[in-house]
C-alpha cells in the first residue's frame, strides 16, 4: 500500500504551539493545512461513515428495549450495546483493511502496520443511553501516521451524522457545516458536560470564571457540545476527563468546520484529559482564562 505524505511536521524538539496572538506558529503543521486528497484516506472516511452507521443502528436496537448495565473499574457504565457496536466497526474495518490499527474504548489497542488507526467510541454517551436520553453518538476518528484526518459522528436517535475528512470540509448529513462567526467571550455560548469534573480536577473556580464571561452555557455534553461549536450553534466546548476515543472523531469536524481544538495548554492534541473546542475566534481569551491568566474587566 502506498503511503501518501502528510504535511511536513515540526522539526525535531519542536512541538505545535498555539500563540495567543496570531494562533498556530504559521510554519509549522495546522489544523487547516490541506494535503494531496488521496484514495487511500477517502475509501476509509467512506467506509467509516458506513459502519458508524451500521453500528449505531445496532446500538439502537438496544436502547429501544431493556439491557442488563455492567459497570467498569472506573465505576462508568457499558453494555452489551457498546460491546457489539465495537466489535461490529472493527470486523467491517479489517475485512478491507486488515493491515490498519485500532484504539477503542471496550477492547483497547491493536497496532498495525500501515500507518492508519482508527480510534472508536461505540457508545459516546452511555450514560444518557442507560437513562434513555436520545443524546448519544457512535464516534469513528481516522489517524494516519498519528494525525487526525478525519471523524464520524452518527447520531441514530436524530438521523443525523457528521462528518469530516481533512481538506473536504465538515457536514451535517449532506449539509456543510461552519463555525460562527462570534467574536468575544461576553457573546458567546459555552457547552460542558459536568461541572463534578472540574471539581475532580480542582478547576471549580476556573470553570466559574470561564462561566462568568460568556453570555450563556448548556449542559450539552459528551460529543454534542463539540458538533454543535461545528455548526456554529455554540462557540465553545470545554471539557475535563476525556480519552482519546472521545474527541478523536469531533476533533476533525470541528477543525475542518473552521474551527479549533486544543488542550487547555493551546496544544491540538487528543492525548490529554482537559480540551477546549472553539470557533477559533474565542480560544485565546478562553484559554487564557483555563490558564489562569485572565485580566480582570
């Protein structure tokens, strides 16, 4: 198999770093350098799209009836819905692609060889899934050689999947997607998921003070908060404790959206457990903010 180069990487020692005043180091890789479109990266964005949907229909099947709730080491919940859904993305995936890695939430990691791995939430949500709340996504994130190229967001509930592939811009189902076009914290709206995360971590106040400055905020968590900064609905997602199975897939829409996405340090990076995703026009004074740098008005 051919393996198409991505864009050139920071040189050794050299990390991405996000400025403040002019974001990404412009010399460096971003989140909108376009490479060479290859057939290699569009048969998977296609086949991902696929079995997102085949396994969020299997999801679904479940969440209509009654299921058994086992709960894992970590006190979070799984079922045989998430299970099933994950072993179905990974049988579809190495009947095409067998050389091809793995990273998900129920059977952890499976290396490859050929350079691309794909990162897999079955059951993005389970917790509203249990409950029967309809806000739940079957998440497929495309890496190659370490970089996101693309992500699948199937939400089986509402009919809705969102989609990325690097250089082909963000859709909702068939419709383009776009980030808004706020400018300022007082503006905007910020979406999280659970404040007992920032407590976990200690950040209460951080989370408080970033509440403080924006003009409303919404509960709307998991990966919905992140494709709603995609299609310009809120402006910003925060969020503390999550994997890299969790924004893998949104991490792709919302930068091919024309958005941005880092960790709290300005990092774009899905390796760490606290991440921002904005429309980009907000990050700096929210990250400034997370840093704990802001200035008082």
């Amino acid at each position: 198999m051919r393996h198409w180069p991505l864009p050139s990487r920071p040189p050794p020692g050299r990390a991405l770093e996000y400025n403040d005043d002019s974001g990404y180091n412009s010399d460096l890789l971003t989140p909108r350098t376009i490479p060479r479109m290859n057939p290699d990266w569009r048969t998977r964005y296609e086949l991902a799209v696929e079995a997102a949907r085949k396994a969020g229909d299997l999801a679904r099947v479940y969440y209509e009836t009654t299921f058994d709730i086992e709960s894992k080491a970590d006190d979070s919940p799984v079922t045989v819905a998430d299970r099933q859904a994950e072993e179905l993305i990974r049988t579809l995936v190495k009947k095409q692609f067998p050389d091809d890695g793995f990273l998900g939430e129920e059977y952890g990691h499976q290396p490859g060889g050929s350079g691309f791995r794909w990162v897999i939430d079955p059951i993005d949500g389970t917790r509203s899934f249990v409950r029967h709340i309809p806000i739940w996504a079957t998440l497929i994130g495309l890496e190659y050689k370490g970089e996101q190229i693309g992500g699948v967001a199937y939400v089986p509930v509402f009919g809705q999947v969102y989609r990325a592939l690097r250089g082909d811009g963000a859709f909702m189902n068939d419709r383009r997607i776009h980030v808004s076009d706020v400018g300022t914290l007082s503006d905007s709206l910020l979406c999280y998921s659970s404040i007992r995360w920032f407590q976990k971590a200690s950040r209460e106040q951080t989370f408080l003070e970033l509440v403080a400055r924006t003009q409303r905020q919404r509960g709307f968590g998991d990966f919905y908060g992140f494709v709603l900064v995609a299609e310009g609905a809120c402006e910003l997602m925060v969020e503390h404790g999550v994997h890299p199975w969790d924004v893998a897939a949104t991490k792709a829409i919302v930068e091919e959206a024309g958005g941005t996405f880092t960790d709290w340090h300005g990092t774009p990076t899905t390796e760490t457990p606290d991440v921002l995703a904005s429309n980009g026009k907000v990050h700096a004074e929210a990250l400034a903010i997370l840093r704990g740098k802001a200035s008082a008005e």
